[in-house]
C-alpha cells in the first residue's frame, strides 16, 4: 500500500521559508556579534593590561626616585658627620695651637729651642690645612665679620677705619663654611 504523501499547502511552505530567513538572519547577527563582542573584549583586555603596566611602572619610577633620594641623604649625613668630627677633633686641638703661639711671642735666648716650637707649629697648621681646616682671615685692618670674628673689645682709634680689626686676640678657625671657632679681636670705631 501506498501511503499518499500529502502535498504540503502554500501557507506551510511559506512558514517554511520566514522561520529559515530568520535562523539565517539570527546566525549573520551572531557572527557580526562575535567579532564586535571579541574586539570589545580584547580591548577591555588591552585596557586592562595598559592600566596594570602604567600602575607598576608608576610605582617603580616611584621607588626608583625614594631610592636616588635616600642615597643621596646618605652621602650628605655621612660627609655632615665626616665634618662633625673633624671640627670636634681640631676644637681639641686648638689650646695646643694657643700655646705654641704664645710660645713663639715669647722671648728666649735658644734659637734651636725656638725653631723646634716654629717647626712643631707649622706641621700642626699643615696637619689642619691637609683635613680642610683653615684660619680665619683675622689680620689688623681687615674689615670686623660677626660671622667671624667675636669682638671682646672697643676701641676709638682715627687710625683704623669703621668696624675694623685693631687687633687679633686669638685665631679662629673654620673648616669649609662652618666656623670651628670664631676669632677673638678688638674693634676699631
């Protein structure tokens, strides 16, 4: 027996036919989506990854930059204390210094003796010259700095100008522009 096929009627065919243009339709969106959705993704990725990379080297350029910091602190403290103990060393030093000067002044009829002090007083003022430690420019006539020199004494005197040295008491020393210890004169007008 022979089944009759049924001959399918217009309205089927064209249900048919819309429910394959849309599945056509919806395939083509999707794959127009994909790429789109994709780009989209690899994008946020990118931005992701650019924002991770831009953190990181911020915070190394960050570090990098404390530590150029840190040791250039460091060489400074250590040439602060370098300088420190120099002058604390000198400042002991200096009433050794003193008395070769008074020493010197003083009258006595051995030369040799005398020459040995002079000798013993110039090795010292070398030894303070090689660690950076120079005298302070004290002489008379020279123009009174209270940055250098601590005035101990007033004079009237129309020999000397306003504000000058008449007089040095006691040197002064100082190691680069730190005073050690500051020169004791008297003062002109």
């Amino acid at each position: 027996m022979m089944s009759k096929k049924k001959a399918p009627n217009r309205e089927e065919e064209t249900a048919v036919e819309t429910a394959a243009e849309e599945i056509e339709e919806t395939a083509a969106e999707t794959e127009d989506a994909a790429p789109e959705e994709a780009a989209h993704a690899e994008t946020a990725a990118d931005d992701s990854l650019q924002a991770r990379y831009d953190d990181l080297n911020d915070r190394f350029l960050r570090m990098a930059a404390e530590y150029e910091n840190f040791r250039k602190r460091s060489q400074r403290e250590r040439e602060s204390v370098h300088s420190d103990a120099v002058a604390f060393a000198v400042k002991a030093l200096l009433p050794t210094v003193d008395n070769l000067e008074r020493a010197l002044k003083a009258e006595t009829a051995d030369a040799e003796y005398k020459k040995g002090v002079e000798m013993t007083f110039q090795q010292l003022l070398e030894a303070f010259k090689g660690l950076g430690v120079a005298p302070i420019e004290a002489a008379s006539g020279a123009a009174f700095d209270p940055n250098l020199h601590d005035a101990v004494m007033h004079i009237e005197d129309e020999a000397f100008g306003e504000n000058q040295i008449a007089e040095v008491f006691q040197q002064g020393f100082a190691i680069g522009d730190k005073v050690i210890r500051h020169a004791m004169v008297k003062v002109a007008n």
